[in-house]
C-alpha cells in the first residue's frame, strides 16, 4: 500500500532543524537517500545535517563531493547529534543497524521518523514511513520529494538513481519493477546520467581490490549438493592486497553465479573479531528470518547479521542455520537475489 505522506510533510513544515542518519557500513541507497533528501529538505529552506554511525565508504565519495556527512564521534558528538528538531532515520529500522546512534536516538528529544523499505523492524519510538515492497528507499525518498512539491536537482536525481540502481543490483534483481522503472525514468528527465553513475559505481576497481576479489572467490565452497554457497574474508586479507572492507560490498552475490545455487553468504572478519555476514538467497527461501536468528535482519533475499568469533565456530553456525532454512527442493522456483 503506498505510504501516505502527509503526516510526514506536516512534520517538515512545522520544524526547521533535521538531522539524517542511517546504517552502519551506509551503501549506496543509505547514502543517496541521505544526499536526495537532505537537498530536498533545503530547497525548503531547512538546516540539514548527516550524522551516520560509520564512515562513508571510499568507492561512494563521489555520492558526497563536499565531504558534508559526518560520522558520530568524529567532530560531532552525542550531545550535538541531539540538538535538532527532528531526527529522520533512512534504510533501516533495526537498533543494531544504528550502532552508537541507538544513544542518540534514546536520548534526542527530538521528534523521530524512519523512512525504510526492509521487512526487519525494531521500535525505535519513531513515525514510521515504510514501505517494504519499494525496491529502494531511494524511491520513497523521490515520492516524498513530490509529496513535499520539489522538483529534484540533477545531483539529487543522481545520487537517487544511484540508491535505486545499486538496491536492484542495476535493475536486474526481482525487487525491479515498473514503480521501479519509472522512478528512475523520471530521475533521468531530472539530469541522472546512468552511464557516468555507472562508471563511478563499477568502473573504478583498484588493482587492490581487484586481487582481494580473486583471493576471495578461489575460497567458494559448495554444500548441500550444490545448493549453497559461500566464502570468507580474514582481515589479513585486507593488509595483504591493500584493499579495505567495503571492497567487498557485492561478493556474495558472485556465489549465486554458480548454476543450481540457490542461497548463499560471505563471513567478513571485522576489526572487533566478529564477523559480518550477508546472505542472499535466489528462491523463496527467507534469508531475512535466518539473520533475525543473530540479531540482525533485511530483506526476504539479501540480509545481514554480525556473529561472535571464532571463524571456525561463526562458519559452523551460519552453515547450519542456512542448510536448516533450505527449503525442499521439489518447491525451488530459482530467481536472481535481491540487493540488501
């Protein structure tokens, strides 16, 4: 059911501070929604500010040329991230996705709203915007935009189209559809230019990351007679290509490549000895409910949760949790995945 927004045009109307945040680890739909909106609160003459829990990965710098998203702790703290009016969490509605915004968010008195498209869901004392059967919150962002009447500029059309394009993995995922299309039609008429978005997103690997990729895929692994797949990312690797963390944004998906794989996920080594892991899934198996079993959480066909170490252990886990959600194989009607 589309979202009713005029509850939410109220609140734009009667305040004028804004503070927008989003996941940790922000890809490109937290970071072009956050971008999208943030001008499109200032074409109404709004003070906006991006605080988000985790810095802005190197590969989508050129979502925010003038370096305006900060990230808390980091010249902005608690206290300030508190002085608004109102707080607008984009891209998700789970606390462990916020980090040490959860802080923020328990102690602003301002007024809150999330603007989300996962089925995961906390409450987090918030208005909520939400809309789990949008591809992108960057589509809800552009419908918002005209609910408010502003007509999107070609940078917050571009960085939009890049929310929408990434979360559909180029509009190739099942989460595509003509709301979709359309959307990101009308972002083109608004100055996006999907070749150059292109090019910046995918055309720009660094011989580091290129390697980290090759080292990663030769570690696939198959189980459950071919049915899953997986790999893994040691933080050793990152010192020896020289690559960085967010270089592995979209691995995982490589393993659904492999003919007759229906699900898969990477486990990747974090800096606190935990591991990230996403999953992703091209059948009606529900990845989401197999990340909510560690806290974490997403969509029916790509999500993401953080386990305890030791690899060894973590692998053990997430193996049997995704073998136990593999559905019979009799029912599999096999489909790309979706974005997380």
């Amino acid at each position: 059911m589309p979202i009713d927004w005029m509850p939410l045009v109220d609140i734009v109307k009667a305040n004028q501070r804004f503070v927008l945040t989003s996941h940790v680890r922000p890809d490109a739909d937290a970071l072009g929604s956050e971008m999208g909106l943030a001008g499109i609160l200032e074409a109404l003459g709004k003070t906006v500010r991006i605080i988000n829990p985790s810095a802005s990965p190197d590969h989508l710098a050129f979502l925010d040329p003038e370096k305006r998203i900060q990230k808390l702790g980091e010249g902005v703290s608690v206290e300030q991230a508190c002085d608004t009016d109102v707080h607008i969490v984009a891209d998700t509605s789970a606390w462990a996705q916020l980090h040490d915004l959860r802080k923020v968010l328990e102690k602003t008195t301002a007024k809150k709203v999330v603007i989300d498209h996962h089925v995961s869901s906390d409450d987090l004392g918030a208005v909520e915007f939400k809309d789990t059967t949008a591809s992108a919150t960057g589509v809800l962002i552009t419908e918002l935009a005209e609910a408010l009447g502003v007509t999107p500029t070609a940078a917050q059309a571009s960085a939009l189209f890049s929310a929408i394009a990434t979360d559909t993995g180029w509009f190739r995922f099942p989460n595509t559809e003509s709301r979709t299309l359309k959307t990101a039609a009308r972002l083109v008429d608004l100055g996006a230019q999907p070749s150059v978005i292109y090019r910046e997103l995918y055309e720009k690997s660094s011989l580091a990351r290129l390697k980290l990729h090759g080292r990663i895929l030769s570690r696939v692994t198959v189980e459950a007679e071919g049915r899953l797949a997986y790999t893994y990312v040691m933080r050793k690797d990152f010192e020896e290509t020289g690559s960085h963390p967010s270089d592995t944004e979209d691995l995982v998906n490589d393993c659904l490549t492999i003919n007759g794989t229906q699900c898969a996920f990477i486990l990747v080594e974090q800096q606190s000895t935990q591991f990230k892991c996403s999953f992703r899934s091209r059948t009606g198996m529900d990845v989401a409910k197999v990340a909510e079993q560690f806290g974490g959480g997403g969509h029916r066909q790509a999500s993401g949760a953080m386990l305890p170490g030791p690899f060894a252990k973590a692998l053990e886990t997430v193996l049997g949790a995704m073998k136990a959600a593999l559905p019979p194989q009799a029912t599999v009607a096999s489909e790309p995945a979706a974005a997380e």
